[in-house]
C-alpha cells in the first residue's frame, strides 16, 4: 500500500512538473497575449513580446487625412513656385524684345540718314570741290556709323558724323547758289525729317530700356534676371550738345 501511494505521488508530481514546463501557447483570440500552461504569468516568460498597441480607426483616419493635406499643400506650392517662375521669366523675355525692336526702329532711321548722305556730299562738291577734307570727314564718319556694333559705339558714331554734317552745311552756306537748288533742298528737308525720327524713336528705345533695366534691378526679377543672364541694355544717348539737334541751314 504504502508502495503504491508513493507511485500515485510521483505520477501527479510528474503530471504537475510537466504541465508547469510545457510549451507557451498563443490566444487565437488575442494573438499578442501569451498564455503558458501552468498559470504562469505571460509578462513574465523569457523571450515573450510585450502586446502591441494600435491605434484606434479614427486616429489612423485622422492621421492618413493630415498627411494627405501635407502633400497637396507642399505640391500646390511646388506648382504655384514655378507659375510665379514663368511669369516672371516671360516678362523679362517680353520687356527685352520690346527693347530690341525699338533698336530696330532706330536704326531703320539711322540707315535712311546713311543713305541721304552720299546725295548730300555730291550736291556740295559740285559748288565746292576744292572742300575735300569736309567730304572725308563725312564720309569717314558716315562709314563708322555703319560699323558700329554696341549701341554705345553707335551714340558716339552718330555724335562724330553729326558735327561732320554740320560742317557741311556750314561749307554750303557759302554758295547761295547751291543752297537755293531744288536738289539741296530736298535733300535738306528729307535730312532734317529723318532727324526728327531718329530723336522720337531713340526716345521710345530709351524708355524700353528703362523699364526693361528696372524689372532687372527689382525683386523679384532681378532673381529670374539671375537665374537666366538677362542682360542689361544700353542707353542710346547723344553727348555731345551739337548732337542734340538737327543741322540747320538759313537761307
């Protein structure tokens, strides 16, 4: 009996030991819970995972909504950047074409000046061959208005073949003859016309290049003007106070 009892013991001593080091099983239920046979605690098996907390659906909305917001303020400002950006560079492409055709508007009258010359030198030198010097001075001066490649080259070409011009008419007012032909007064009339037009379009170049010089001066073009090498123009302006206006001849 006392044999058999001690058996019994071991066996329910055994089936306990083997419950307490059985395997650790997980809740299908709660898959982050740990459950060990036994009644062991689960915080305190070694090597368990603590439970993982989620966030509730209404936070995980929210947070998936301020993040949304984020990217579309961040795109919009990306987009509105570069609208601001093209704008600005096509005015800047604007304001310099503007400026360029009012050059070419000046220089269709400075070309139409070059071509009343020649007529003008050979109306004198039929009254006054003997004044060579005056014809090479304007001829000279006429010949490097035409070579003239800035506009500052220009102005200062333009103000040389002015003072050469006005030497020739001061050569023709020595022969009343000459200046009372048809052919000089033509000539007179079709000169002083052109210089009146050189004056106003030299004027609407000038105040393209203000305001083309000033969009490169003020933010924030001048940061595109950076960006792209605008360039700034030059001014078309005469130095020389003989230069300021047009030759004339009293008869």
């Amino acid at each position: 009996m006392a044999t058999e009892d001690a058996g019994k013991g071991r066996e329910i001593a055994s089936g306990a030991e083997g419950t307490t080091s059985g395997p650790a099983v997980r809740n299908v239920a709660a898959p982050d819970v740990l459950y060990v046979p036994g009644g062991r605690d689960p915080g305190t098996v070694p090597g368990a995972r603590p439970p993982r907390t989620r966030l509730p659906a209404d936070e995980r909305f929210r947070l998936r909504r301020v993040t949304l917001v984020i990217v579309l303020v961040l795109v919009a400002v990306v987009l509105g950047l570069g609208l601001i950006l093209i704008l600005l560079y096509n005015r800047l492409v604007t304001l310099r074409n503007r400026a360029e055709n009012a050059w070419s508007q000046v220089d269709v009258q400075l070309r139409r000046r070059y071509d009343l010359i020649p007529n003008l030198v050979e109306t004198v030198k039929g009254y006054a061959s003997h004044e060579r010097a005056t014809f090479e001075e304007v001829t000279n001066a006429r010949t490097r208005a035409q070579e003239a490649r800035t506009v500052g080259e220009q102005a200062e070409a333009e103000n040389l073949l002015t003072q050469a011009i006005g030497k020739l008419f001061a050569v023709a007012e020595d022969y009343p003859e000459l200046r009372a032909t048809e052919n000089f007064q033509q000539l007179q009339a079709q000169l002083d016309e052109t210089e009146d037009k050189i004056a106003v379009s030299r004027q609407v170049y000038n105040d393209a290049v203000l305001t083309y010089d000033t969009a490169l001066e003020t933010v924030p073009t001048n940061i595109v003007a950076g960006m792209f090498n605008f360039e700034e123009r030059q001014y078309f302006e005469l130095e020389e106070p003989a230069a300021r206006e047009a030759p004339q001849v009293s008869f």
